[in-house]
C-alpha cells in the first residue's frame, strides 16, 4: 500500500485526489502531517523533503507538486 503525505494546502488536496483517482482509495494511506505531527519523522525516515509526496510499496519517495518544505511542516 502506498502512503500520501501531504499538509492540507490547496496544492496537496488537489493531488490528494487524483492519487485517490489514480490508484483508488484502498490502495493509498492519507496521512495529513499538520493534524498527525507524530508521523512527521516516520516521513523524514522514509525520505520525504517536501509534500505532497507518494511513497510507493517499493519504498520510493515521488515528490509531487511543490507544496511545503518538510521543515515547514515540522514548523
């Protein structure tokens, strides 16, 4: 299953649907980091520099659309 990070800005829930639209919703894990800040260092871990970012099954970060800086998220 892949995982969509993203901060809930115009330009990651626009990408948010066409993910869902994409690959369908049982196939995508949505994570918001400004509401879930618990997953923000699971996302540097896993090499995401900035959202919106897909993380693949394979475990390959696609940055997306350039919304926010992970630095910016962490606030």
């Amino acid at each position: 299953k892949s995982v969509f990070y993203h901060a809930g800005c115009p330009v990651c829930m626009s990408a948010e649907k066409e993910i869902i639209d994409l690959i369908g919703n049982d196939n995508v894990e949505i994570v918001h980091l400004g509401e879930q800040k618990n997953r923000v260092e699971e996302a540097e871990k896993a090499g995401v520099k900035s959202v919106p970012a897909l993380l693949t099954p394979n475990n390959t970060v696609l940055h997306l659309n350039y919304g926010a800086s992970i630095e910016e998220v962490k606030g």
